[in-house]
DNA sequence: TGCGTCATCCAAAGCGCTTTGGAAGTGATT
DNA sequence: AATCACTTCCAAAGCGCTTTGGATGACGCA
C-alpha cells in the first residue's frame, strides 16, 4: 500500500494524503480525520527511501566503528554509548546508521558516508591527538559532533568530553592524601586524547606533591582485563612496587585485583586501587558501596547529551559550535586505604 | 556533483554514465575508461538515497535494541556480535541500522522497520521461547535471520546457535567428574532461550550422575558482576554450600570470583567455578592459560556467520531455511580442581 | 544491394514521496 | 453584482538514480 493506491481509494489528491499524514494545515479536519483513519486502517507507513530522496533528509546518523586484530575500537565503553545515544535518536524519529570497516579505512568511511548522502550526521568516536576526521568533516560539509576532544585541532567544533585530566588529578591526589608515594598508572591507549589527558592528570598532581613521575611504573595499552592484570603482576615483582593503582578503566581494574589477589595481598589494605568508572550497565561498580573507588562519569550519558547536540546541529547548521566538559564525580569504595607503613 | 551534472559533461546520456559505473557489459570500453576517471576526478559517488530509491534495495541491515532500566540487552555479548556482523556487512556493500527503542515498542520497531522498508533485512537478538517476533517477521514477508533459537516456534526459521545445553552438560559432567556432588548454577534470565537450554543441559547432567537438581542453589538474573557476586556469597553462606559453581558468562564468573575471595577461599582449590566464555574481544579468558574452565564459542564468529547467512537469504529470499548449531569447545583453565575433602 | 547481427548509445519512464503554484469554492464586504 | 480574503483541494514538477525499449551505425554475408 502507497501514497498513491491509498490517496485513489480515497477519491483524493496525493497532495492532500499526504499533508493530511504530515500534520500541514492547509486541509480540513474532518478530511484529515478520515484519511488518517483509512490510512491507520491500512497499516500504512510512507516509504522511507521515497520520503528520504524528496525530502533530503535520511533520518539516519551515522557512526564509524573501525576494527582490526590490534585496536578494539568495539569496545566496553562503546556499547552504553550507543544505547544512550539511540535512546535519543529513537525518540527524535532518527536511527542509527553503524559502519563497521577496517582500521585502514576508517577516514574513507567518513567520506563515503557524506558523499553518498546516507547520513544526516556523524558522531566521531575516540578522538586522537590531532586527529584529521575533524578537518576532513568540516571540509565535507556535514553535521557532526565529537565525543571527547582532539587536542591541537585548530578550528573549533561540536564537542562534549569529561575532564579527564582533572578526573585523574584528583584522583592522584586522594591517593597521595592516604600517605600513598609510589602510584602506578594503568593507561588506555596513548595516542587516545583522553589517555594523554589523564597521564597529565596524574603526572601533574604528583609534581605538586613534589613527587617525580617515574615511567618505570606506567603502562599504556587496550584497556581489557589481562592487560590490567600483566601491568599489575610485573609492577608488583619490581622493586619498589607501587602501593597503589589508577587504573583508565573498571575492567583493567579487574585485572589489578586479580594480580593483587593473586599475590596473597589484600586490595584496599596492603594495596589501594583507583579507577576512572564509565558506568558501564552490565559492569556496575557494586550496587552498594562500590567495589572501586573511582571518579566516574556515565558513558551513557554521554551518548544522549552527544545525540542531542547533534540533532540540535543537524537542524540548525549555522549554530555556532557548542563545547561541553563534565567533571567526573570521585566515589570512594573499597578499594583504597592508607598507604601501608614501611616494614 | 550528481549524475545529471556528470554525463552532461561528458557529453553522453545518465544511461551510459550509469552503466558504465556500474560494470554493465553494453559500454565501449574506452569510454567507460573516460567516464570512470572523470568520476575519480571528481570523487562522485552515487546518492544513496535516490539509489535505494530506484532498486528498491536499502542496503541496510536492521537491529533493533531494546532498551529499560530493567532488561538490559545492550550487554557485553551484544558489541561483540555487532562488530563480527558489520564486518561482514561492510564486505558486502551494506551498513547496519540501530534502533534503540523501548522495551514496549520491541514489536512495533520490527514491523516499522519493514513496513517503512527502511532495511533489506533484519537480525533477531536474545530469542525468549515462543518468541513473537518470528512469526510477525514472517507475516511481514521480509528477511530475517535469528541468533539463537526460539522453543515452540511452530514453523521454521532461519537460525544459528550454540548448542547451549550440551554445552552445560558437559560443562556439569566436567565438574562431576572432579567429584563435586554439590554444584551451584548462576544462569541468565530464564525467559531467554539460551538460558532455559543451559539449566536442561544442568540437570540433566546431575540426573544422569544420579543427583537431583536442587532449586536452592540456581540463580538466574541478568548477567553482570555483582549478580554473580550477590549470587555466589549467598550461595556459600548457606548451609550445604556448593563445591563448585557453574556461571553463565565470563562477568558474573568475575562476580563469583570475588565473592570466593572474599571469604579466603582459593578458586580451583576450595571452590570452582567453570562459566560459559563468548571469547569477547576486551575481556578475554586470559592469555596463556584460561583464567576460567569454560565452554567456549566466539560470539564474534556468530555475529559473522549470521551476517553472512541472512545476506544469503536476502539475495535468495526463495531458499529453504538454513539453521546451524554449533559446538562449544571446553577449554580447561585455572579455576576448576577436584572437590575438597569433606572435613 | 539488401538484410540481419551486434555493439553502442540514448530518451524517457519509473521508484514513492514532498512541495510549488495555482484553481475552485465559500462567504463576507462593498 | 463585483470584489476580496480564505479555506480547501489538486496537477504536476521535482528528488537522483536505474532500467526498459528502442535507435543508430558499422559490419559481415548472401
């Protein structure tokens, strides 16, 4: 059933059926009343590609998702993201165009997307440092919104991130107030913008404590549990190991524990962990106390507020650019205590 | 730059310029030379609208996520899946559409979707037992294909999944045959499939070995941390408590681990615990040796495999139905070891 | 020379919707 | 009775592609 069979069964106008459906004025109540009974009746929905090509519009917003054996850009953090931001799509009659494609073709992606006219915005995801999807946007001329932020980028652009620098300065600082001296870093991935940020972060306020930052005892790399639990383990074989752990995220932070535990060392007591906590659904940090002190921002939030800004964008182009930066809340759990005294 | 444009330049017609593009054999091939360099030149790509418009076909595969604060199906399996999926998408020419919707609109996102023809096909996630949607998207006349399998559905339907009750069974015998007589279950939601055929597997490996399955000790929620934790302290604080746990996901097995711990117990020594392992890609069973004793099937492979099915149903709607079932292989790791000792 | 075949190209008709630019009818006003 | 404003509807022209059904010319062959 089409526009045109339903406006025929009704005697009338495709014009009329469809501003009737469309809510314009220009047609009587008691005819839109009936049209949209007949057409309630039948079932009928407009065809999406039709109502796309004259309208120019594909209610679709698209997110480029590259993957490769090294760089799980799929990952934990991700998922709830999505959710959030689909939540927000949903109810503003848009879907979720997602390109899964390979590490290498990750800018082509982008481009493809625009040229090709199947989204009406993109959400641009992990930012790096420097990173060229933001210039190539703006030279494609679409809507777009950055979750995080790309330090150096020139020009300015649509972007909300957590302050991760001062998220994790304050959470070295809450160590170093527990008497902590030696504090080893679990990082995500250095070339990430947010990694950068909060080594910062925590290099910054051991300085102040007049500490110098030690590389021996920092570690960069995907966030999953066995390299939380391997960064842990070698760290605490060394000499000198930390007295505590910052961790990037809760699921290296599992990682920690295990390497802790393992080790016939108790967490919160003989060794102290902190964490950046995403809020992750299926991931909570306890349900009471939490597991982990941490400073914590919900990732799913974040998907929400990136998709209405974006919307906002897509229907107001000319806007000037909106910049948004959330601090992390710091929850304390049961995983940090009193550096432990000298034996 | 549209094809208009385009073949007005060359001076030919939007027939030739199209075919040419498309690899039809009726074009000279010096011109369709001429015409695809022009083209390069000028990095014109097709509008996808209009395209989809004119086939017919949107090259889009629909998802649709439901989401509450109860139920959450945008869990750890679910990124997983998607990434395998699109991957397989991307090779084909087609992206994947999300739809985030509210639980109570499950059932209409489906047939919006179809009815609107905004996807060419569709993937049904997490099959509950009679599951509605089969039957609607086969009244609405469009390809699907289902990960999982739905008990009682009357008429036959494309399909892959894990054989997940033999994979409990042996899952239970494995442990059995370690001598332990009292075995705890932490499943997932029992209105899901899977996670009926996970408790059959159970006890019908405990009957088998002459052991009545002891509602006491099986718990079945979502599957996140904490609920493996909350399940896993309670069961050991009870009288009789369990020797070993059998857990339906790598997160609440991380949740039993800690509960264990807690009460200084050793995994794989005082207590084991043996779970289902979906090989996520950022939190694997360890690197070396597994971490857990588990059951194993890639859910990365699934989301691959069923992408590739449903785009063979799309291409050949008229086909039989296919349905696969796959093996899970038990892999033996650190967190499984003969039953203690009575004391 | 005339005819059939083949390769190469094109004009135009869709695909199913939105939207522009009226047209027709209805009252009210002069 | 003529004019105007307003309401209500419609025919037709897009949106940018694909695809049908030829048209044209070159070539080989009888």
């Amino acid at each position: 059933m089409n526009l045109r069979e339903l406006s025929q069964q009704l005697g009338l106008s495709q014009t009329t059926v469809s501003r009737a459906l469309n809510g314009y004025p220009e047609v009587n109540e008691t005819t839109r009343k009936r049209i949209q009974d007949f057409a309630d009746h039948h079932n009928y929905r407009p065809n999406q590609k039709a109502k796309s090509l004259a309208t120019g519009k594909s209610m679709l917003i698209g997110h480029v998702i590259p993957f490769s054996t090294q760089h799980e850009m799929v990952n934990i953090v991700f998922s709830d993201f999505i959710a959030g931001a689909g939540e927000v799509y949903s109810t503003h009659g848009y879907d979720m165009l997602l390109s899964v494609v390979n590490d290498d073709n990750e800018i082509r992606a982008y481009s493809e997307l625009a040229r090709k006219g199947s989204v009406d915005g993109v959400i641009v995801h992990g930012p790096t440092q420097n990173d060229p999807r933001i210039a190539l946007l703006q030279d494609l001329k679409i809507p777009f919104f950055v979750h995080g932020r790309s330090t150096d980028a020139t020009s300015s652009y649509n972007h909300l991130d957590v302050n991760n620098k001062r998220a994790f300065s304050r959470a070295t600082e809450f160590l170093l107030n527990l008497g902590h001296r030696r504090i080893g870093l679990i990082n995500g991935l250095e070339r990430m913008d947010f990694a950068q940020r909060r080594r910062h972060g925590y290099e910054d306020a051991l300085q102040s404590a007049g500490i110098m930052p030690d590389p021996a005892i920092m570690r960069s790399a995907e966030m999953t549990e066995p390299f939380g639990y391997a960064a842990t383990k070698e760290l605490l074989a060394a000499d000198h190991p930390p007295t505590a752990f910052i961790a990037s995220s809760i699921v290296p932070a599992l990682g920690a524990r295990r390497a802790i535990e393992e080790r016939a060392l108790t967490v919160g007591k003989d060794v102290s962990i902190i964490c950046f906590d995403d809020a992750i659904s299926y991931m909570p940090n306890g349900e009471g106390e939490p597991i982990f002190t941490a400073t914590r921002s919900s990732v799913r939030d974040a998907g929400r507020r990136c998709a209405e800004l974006l919307i906002g964008v897509i229907q107001n182009p000319d806007a000037p650019p909106v910049a948004e930066l959330w601090e992390a809340e710091l929850v304390v759990g049961q995983s940090t205590g009193p550096a432990p005294k000298k034996a």
